[in-house]
C-alpha cells in the first residue's frame, strides 16, 4: 500500500482523530489508575475521567448517565443486550426478533438462542433494505421478549423508521434494542424519541480507538435486567465486570463530541460528495445499479454493483483505493453479500458491488480521483467482457442456453 492511498472505507472502521490520540494520551500516562481504585487519587482521576465521559455520551443519547455502560465494542454490546436481555426474560416468553439485514454481531447471537431452544423470527426487507412496520407488527407475539434492529446498514446505508418499530414494539410489550454503531455521531440519536430501551455503539466508527464501545440499558419505563456475559467484579453496576479501559472511554466521549460540534454541516459536506461520487459512476457508466435505499440512507454510504465485472477484479484495478467489495471473494464466506441477497439483489449483481464510504478525512479532490480510477477500471475490465459485448448487442444475457448442445 502506497502513502497515497485514498481511504473509502468508513463504514468498515475510521481513522483516529488526532484530537481523540491527545484527549487519550495522559490516561495511557501519568492518569493511569484503576477507576475502580476507591482509596487514591490515581483511580479518583480515572473514575472521573469516567464518569465525565459517561455523562456526555448519555446525554448525547438523551439518557442519564446510570443508564450506560462501556464494553469492548459493538459486538461485545449487541451479544450482552441480546443474550443478556433473553435469558432474564426467558420465564416471560422464548421468541425473539430481528432482521435479514443485521450485523453478524446481532444474527449470530440470535442463532446461538436459537440452538438454545428459543424461536426466532427473521424479517425479511424490501428492495431498498426496509423493514416494515407492518410486518414487525404481524411477527410480534405474547411471547415475544425482544427485538433488534439497527438504525443505519452497515452495507448499504439504509436508514430504519426506528421510532415507529420501537413504538411498535412497546405496544406489544416486547423490548427494543437498536444497533446504532453506523449512526451515532452521524444522525439524530434519541432513545426517548426513539422508543429504545437497549442501545449499542462502538468508538472506532466515530473517529475513536478500536476496542470500546458503549450499551445504554433504559432505567425507567421500563427498568430493563440483563443477565451478564462476565463474572467477577461486578463493575459497571454489575453489569459488565472487568477493569475499565479508561483511555478508550475518553477516547470515545471525545470522539462523539467532536462528531456533535457540527453533525448537521458536517454530514451535509459528506452527502455532497457522495453524491457526486455517485452521479458521476452512475451517469458516466451503463449497466450500474444503486444497491440501498436512494433517500433513506447514511450520507456516507454508497454501494454499487457494477454488472459485467467482479467485485475482486475491481478491487485489485483500483489499487491504492481502499475500499470493499460484496463479493464472496473478499470475505471468509463463500457467499456473496447475504445483506445484497436479502435486498433480491441477484448473486450476479453482489458479486460486482463495491461500496464506497466516505468520512470527515476525504476530499472533493479524491472523489474526483475514485471517481475517475472507476470509471477507468469498469471500462477496461469490461473491454475483456465477452458478456458485456453481447449485452451491447443487444443480447438478453439471461436467455442464452450455455450448455454446448
Ligand atoms: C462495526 C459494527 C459492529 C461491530 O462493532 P465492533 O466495535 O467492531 O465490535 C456492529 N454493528 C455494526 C452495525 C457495525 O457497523
């Protein structure tokens, strides 16, 4: 890899702001204490260090500051919420609920309860990657213990009408955790608004240190119980016991509100030259799709399928541009994109989709350049298509009978 390598890859994890590094630095230094060292100063200053972070995330989520707690990211929050929040609530009911577009770090807990004995249902999504409340409602029973969808994809940007599903969910007495790690700091995150009693988020897709995240558990209205994952400790109100990361805590706090100083403009730059990105690839090339919803979408996010290429062929044309691909090649799997499928995008289409994420680091001048390097990589790579010079022809690909008899 190059120095001059564009990064288009926001969406998988972002750079560390410097601003974050200086706020982390002295906890890594001479603020090293325990926070839960009650007997000095040491753990006095990490303590508040903490407790200063907790308060500005939780208000950033309109909550209060008893009501969130810090893990190791993400996936650490989603299985606590989801795992946790099931087997407490087990006696109440076994049926859980989510959709075919979540992370793994949601599906795979949900399919670890479900070895377990509990049921689950999967939503199915529209065309654009939505939900619909209507079908939530429907899937919802007197045993349904909880729900999880996410706010934002992590694939293809779509956005989830989270108020209406966490009001529905409410209705029905059933609770609502939202995976929110693609939004928080990027769009308007309210739980109160939002009808969400389990919240999960992760720093390093905010700008912050990878390895520490955050889970907000409502207190009121209702007062969620969670089972934990750990034992021993019994740190952050039992909760999620082990010795706090103190310099990823700040660096967390620091990163979101950095992210809050100027949301609105600053997502408005991005949605500006995502849009161009994509004009330019859609208008300047045939036979390009837009995979995700076209309004309802995360300003940094876009996915294209690029037909008559592969995903990996495009990656390793545009060397010097990071980004991903749904390609089966490009992940352990041998699927491709199960978020694509799950969009009734054809395997054709995912297998020659990249996405593009954009973040507060990029320029109008790289757009230009990812722009042109694609648009120059389809073209070449389509020039040795034999399918693409027959779908100039005028042939319906679809129709040809490719066995040689
Ligand atoms: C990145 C991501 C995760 C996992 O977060 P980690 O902090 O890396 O564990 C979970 N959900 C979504 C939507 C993500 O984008």
């Amino acid at each position: 890899m190059s120095d001059t390598a564009i990064y288009m890859d926001n969406q998988a994890t972002t750079p560390l702001d410097p601003r974050v590094l200086k706020a982390m630095l002295p906890y890594f230094e001479e603020h090293f204490g325990n926070a839960a060292s009650r007997s000095h100063g040491f753990g006095w200053t990490a303590e508040k260090a903490v407790e200063n972070a907790r308060l500005l995330i939780a208000d950033a989520l309109g909550a209060q500051s008893r009501e969130l707690i810090f893990t190791s990211g993400a996936t650490e929050s989603n299985n606590l919420a989801i795992l946790g929040a099931a087997r407490m609530y087990q006696s109440r009911g076994k049926h859980i609920v989510t959709a075919a577009t979540e992370h793994k770090a949601v599906l795979d807990p949900f399919l670890y309860l479900q070895n377990q004995g509990w049921e689950m249902t999967v939503l199915d999504v529209d065309e654009f990657g939505r939900v619909s409340p209507e079908n939530l409602r429907s899937a919802l029973r007197e045993d349904t213990t909880l729900v999880s969808i996410m706010h934002g994809n992590n694939e293809v940007g779509t956005l989830h009408p989270i108020a209406e599903i966490g009001a529905i969910c409410h209705e029905h007495g059933a609770l609502f955790h939202c995976d929110a790690t693609q939004t928080l700091g990027k769009e308007n995150v309210n739980v109160e608004e939002m009808n969400i009693d389990l919240l999960s988020c992760s720093a390093h897709k905010l700008y912050g240190p990878k390895g520490v995240g955050a889970l907000y558990i409502r207190r009121r209205n209702p007062r969620v119980r969670l089972e934990p994952l750990f034992h021993g400790g019994g740190h952050e109100r039992g909760f999620r016991s082990g010795t706090l990361n103190v310099p990823g805590v700040v660096g967390l706090a620091t990163a979101l509100e950095i992210c809050l100083e100027d949301m609105d403009t600053e997502q408005a730059r991005i949605r500006v030259m995502r849009d161009r990105l994509q004009h330019r690839l859609l208008s300047e090339l045939d036979y390009t799709h837009l995979n995700g919803h076209p309004e309802e979408r995360l300003a940094t996010n876009l996915n294209i399928s690029f037909e008559f290429v592969e995903g990996e062929s495009m990656l390793m044309g545009m060397d010097g541009i990071a980004v991903s691909s749904g390609s089966a090649c490009t992940s352990a799997s041998l699927e491709p994109s199960y978020v694509l499928r799950a969009l009734g995008v054809g395997d054709d289409k995912a297998h020659s989709s990249i996405r593009f994420s954009l973040g507060r680091f990029n320029t109008e001048a790289e757009v230009e350049e990812v722009a042109d390097r694609t648009i120059a990589t389809v073209q070449r790579l389509r020039e040795m298509s034999p399918l693409y010079e027959m779908a100039q022809e005028g042939i319906n690909i679809a129709s040809v009978n490719w066995s040689a008899h």
